[in-house]
DNA sequence: TTGAAAGCGCTAACAA
DNA sequence: TTGTTAGCGCTTTCAA
C-alpha cells in the first residue's frame, strides 16, 4: 500500500495543506514544524505520486523528445547531449521515435492535447506551418533541433555554409574534377549541403557536372544517410571509369565510410584514388581518417534543452533561431593533388 | 482552453459518465448515444487528459527503460527493438540513462513509489536484491534485459557457450596460441565470456597464457566495451613481440573494430597476422569482416517487451527467464592456420 | 441505460 | 502559521 500525504499528516498530526507546505518548501510554515514533517516523510519512505502532483500542479515534469525511428549515430550523439542535460533540470523524457510520416502529426497532436509533457524537442523532423501555428496559440514549448520553422525556436547547423567550405577545401586541394554523394533532397540538410557544395565550384569557375553528382536512396528505414546508402552511391559512381572526379564531397561521414569500402572493393581507396571531405565528425569518423565537416551535435542537444527549458519557465519571447557553424577537421581523406 | 470531458458532455446533454463510457467503449451504453457522443468528441476535437486518467485508471500507460548512459551500438540497438515493439502495444516510453551507480537505484526507487509508470525494463544493469525483493513486494513488474536476478524475469545471452564456441571456432582453424581481449571483469557477460574462454581452452588442452589475455580499461564514460579500450588493449598486446598468439577472441565486436585499427598501424592485419573471433554482430561487423557470435539485439529488445506487457496485464506468475543462444557468423577474420 | 457523486493524490486559495 | 476545502480531469461505483 503506497503512502500518501495523508499518511504523513495523520502522523504528524497536522494538515495536508502543511505537508504539502513542507515538501514543497514554501515559506509560510514554521521551520520546526517542516523539519518534523521531513522527518516523518522520511520514515514513512515517502514519495508524492508523480501523477496527482502533475494534475493539480498542471505540469508534468516531463519532455517529449521526437526523434526519426532510424537511430543513426548522429541522433545516438543527440540524444547523448539532451539527456545529459536534462538530467541537470529534474525533467523526464518521453521518447517518441517516428517511423512513418503521419505519426509525427499524431505525435504533436498528442504533446498538444494529452498535457503528458511540458514541451517538446523536435529532431531533424519538418513540421508543418499548420502545427507550428497550434503549439504557439497553445502556447505550448516547442523548440527545433536540426530542423527549421520561420515561426519556431530552432538549433541548426549552418549546411549551406559548410558544404561550400568542404567542397572549397577539396578545390583548394587542386582538384578540379569534383562530385557529390547526398542524401535525397527531401531532407533539408541534404538540400543546403546540396546548394553550398554548387555554389562553391560556381565561384571557383568550376563547372558542375550532373553525372558527378550521385544521390543514395532512401527508404522506409532509413533517410538515406547510411552506409549503405554511401556504398550504393560510390559503387554507381565508379561504374563510369572513363570519367570519374577526383575529389568528392560526401554529405555525412556515414555515407563516406560507405563509399570508402565500395572504393575498396575494387582495389581503390580514399585519398590516393578520391579525395573525400564529409560531414559531421562522429566518433568513426577519425578511425577512418575522415577530413570532415564537425557538427557539434552534443553541444547542440544540450543548447536545445537549455532553451527548451528557459522556455518551461518565463516563455513569450522573440523567436531564437540559433545557427551552429560547422568546423573544418582535417585528417587525410583529401590529398592534396600533384600537379604535373 | 483545453477541451474536457465536462464540455462534451455539456454539448451532447448528458452526464460525464455517459461520455466516458462511450469513450471506453463500455458495453453499458446505448449505441446511438455513443455514437451521437464520439461524433460530438470529434468535432471538439476531445483528447483525454493523460495524468487524469492516469490517476483514476491507476496506471500511466507508459513504461520506463534504464540503460547505461554510455548509449553504444549495442543499446542502440536495443532500444530500437524496444520502442518498435512498445509502439505495437501503444505504450510510451521513459528514458532514464545511469551515469553513476547510484543513480540507478534512484530510479528504481522513483519508480516503485512515483507511480509515474507502469512497468520497467532495465538494460545490462545489476540490480541488487535489496531492489529485487522490492519490485516483487510491490507487484511492480520489471523485466532484465541483457542481465540478471534469480527472482526476477530476464532475457539474457548464453555468454558462456558463446565464448566457448568463438573459441572453438579458433581452435578448429588450427590456432593454439590463442589470446583473449575482454572488458573489465565488473561487467558479467565480461565474466561469463572469460569463463567460457577458458573452459574451451582447457577442453582442449591447450594452456591458457596469462599474458595473452588482455583487459582493456574502464572510465566513467564507458563500460570497456569500447572502440578505444580495444584499441589499447591490441596495442598493449603488440608490445611484446617475441611471443604473441596468432588467434584472438575479442568480448565485442566494436572492441574488435579498435583492435584492428591497432593492428593496422603496425602495418598488420587480421586475418593475416591475427585471426579475431568477436562478439555481438553489430551492423559494422560486416564491414569489417568480423566473423563474431551473433546476438539478436533487436529481437532481444521485442521479446522484454512482449514480457513486460504480459506481465502488466496478468501479472503473478513464474519467473521467466530466457536464455538466448548466439549464433556464430562465420566471416573472414578468423583464418584457418595454414600447417606447415 | 443513464446521471450523480465519490474518489484518485496532490496543490493552492481561503479562512481561521 | 495552519487547517480546510475546492479543484485538477478523469473512472467507476451506486442509484435511479
């Protein structure tokens, strides 16, 4: 039989008002008689029933995380940071992983209406302007972790901006003859790296050739920053021996790491056959010797919750929309070419 | 304003009680009103108040999972299968990550008393007895994961014989210098492979060296199934190379990973001057060509839930306690010796 | 078949 | 400073 606060103020011999007076260190109570409250709490092993205290308080404690249902090494990081500071806090966190589109609407439906959490944080998932428009007119704390919506908080990483410096690292390199390994376009990021990465051979007066340019697929498991997606991307690629580029900008280290074992199956390797400059510096990433573009994708988790939280408390300010810079991390996967 | 029961219930004449039935779907309800009820429902676009119900239904519909918080490929893994499978039985998930021993038995006690959820799952963490008689006390069901209690329900690998058959697997290739990489002792399936290490050794009659056996370190970030003590632990063992073993049993696949990147920067490979047998079979294992003992993480993560959600239903029966056999995966890091 | 009312365990406003 | 009481939004008896 669990104890209740009526238990404790049965033996102390006081009100339930004052227990909750005590537990909830409020001012208006004699200190000895909370000290005494304490200590009976304390012998009685009691803990307030998270639940009750949720419904008269009108919060829970509680934040709902959603993440894409393809736990990657990147949402792995995510998740590492927004725990970690979320445990500074006091919160909970509900998981809710998406593995089909119209679960996410059902998933903000539910934060929305169901009053089970107190604010949510929405991992590289577009919401749509309609919900967008809900959680502010419900006043509901919301704020946006690799994705972006003009009306929400967000925490993003500066795509455009480092695909073009990846790609300007490889041109810087000498080389001339430059692709591209992406992620379909229907994710944003791929998107932006997509236009950084154009973009810098346009300033450089490089041409872009479409044939250089090799997108994985995607499918129901995963968004097609995979390994394998990389391996596919690479194998395709190499299918034209007559003309191949000599330096290649892969959208994540996931897909390189991919591409270096289709490069391996047949006798080549990265930098002496393809130079490789990638995205996101995880933990494999320097096993592999990966020059790479850093997110610092546990810093950002933690950003996140901070402002997640900040939002918890004194909420209706101007919107925060924070954009990380990536950080160039040169190892050896871009040779410089020799020029003869 | 949130919509209540109060307001479908004003809005379709009748009294909360009524929509509450028609919203359970009790047989004690005319069909028209409840129909006439749900379409009211609907309109107003009524969800129920989670902690509400919660606490008059006395149960939360949610379920907390503890896990290490060092999230590796392994728990990963895991976590996958167990949300997957939560979704199937429509229950949320709460993520409590230990960074410090105590903590875990903080959570235990939070969910034995806070009543915030309905069952837990912890995850290749000991629970002490002290606790374990407390959840059957309580009638609170748990269920282990990748570790264990007598009293209580598991789902465990048989870490023995999979260290006898990876070992096995060396000697059958001819080795008789065989060695062994292992995380530190404090962890059970790290004492459990040692064991079954050893006792292959010994049914063969071949000598076991205290020098080939390596322990690689643990931090506080990490339970020494890591890349890093991998690697270490390979560089540790190239030290001496007067006399080394040409066949190595490595406790993880990802340890393994780091081995072999040790290896490579002495200029060596496996399998040619070392033949690994490892364990797990991570999805980076068939990159690498690990042949390793197999271990269905995913379907590991299914099978604790289906148990859980049992118990939660019908609860008070045997304990359950499932041992899972690995399965060997024969790939090409373990080379057959060539006689000479 | 339905409505009214008594909880579920807590917080917070109101009195005393 | 403290006790009492009215909610919080729902489920579930108990009558009708």
């Amino acid at each position: 039989m669990p104890v209740t606060i009526y238990d404790v103020a049965k033996k102390a011999g006081v009100g339930i008002g004052t227990v909750s007076r005590a537990l909830n260190n409020s001012p208006q109570i004699l200190p000895e008689t909370k000290a005494r409250i304490l200590q009976i709490a304390q012998e009685l092993n009691y803990q307030p029933h998270a639940l009750a205290q949720g419904l008269a308080r009108r919060k829970t404690g509680t934040i709902a995380v959603i993440v894409p249902f393809f736990l990657t090494y990147f949402f792995i990081e995510m998740l590492k940071g927004i725990q970690h500071e979320l445990t500074q806090y006091q919160y909970d966190l509900i998981l809710y992983s998406v593995d089909q589109k119209e679960k996410l609407n059902t998933f903000l439906k539910r934060t929305l209406q169901e009053k089970r959490v107190d604010g949510v944080l929405l991992c590289s998932l577009s919401i749509s302007t309609h919900f967008a428009e809900k959680f502010i007119e419900a006043g509901s704390p919301i704020v946006l972790l690799d994705t972006f919506h003009p009306l929400l908080d967000s925490i993003t990483i500066e795509n455009e901006l480092g695909a073009y410096q990846a790609t300007l690292q490889l041109i810087q390199a000498g080389h001339r003859k430059i692709g591209m390994i992406n992620a379909p376009l229907i994710s944003r990021p791929a998107r932006l790296r997509y236009k950084g990465f154009k973009k810098a051979l346009l300033d450089a007066g490089i041409e872009f050739k479409r044939k250089y340019l090799m997108i994985g697929p995607r499918t129901d498991e995963s968004d097609g920053f995979t390994r394998e997606a990389g391996y596919q991307a690479m194998k395709q690629l190499l299918t034209n021996d007559s003309d191949r580029p000599t330096g290649l900008f892969i959208s994540s280290d996931i897909q390189a790491i991919g591409a270096i074992q289709a490069l391996q199956e047949q006798q080549l390797s990265s930098p002496t056959n393809m130079s490789i400059v990638s995205f996101d510096d995880i933990e494999l990433a320097e096993y592999f010797g990966l020059t790479t573009m850093r997110q610092p994708i546990y810093e950002m988790g933690k950003l996140a919750v901070q402002r997640l939280v900040e939002k918890l408390s004194a909420k209706g300010e101007a919107v925060f929309q924070k954009k990380i810079i990536p950080e160039l991390i040169i190892r050896k996967s871009c040779a410089i070419l020799s020029t003869h």
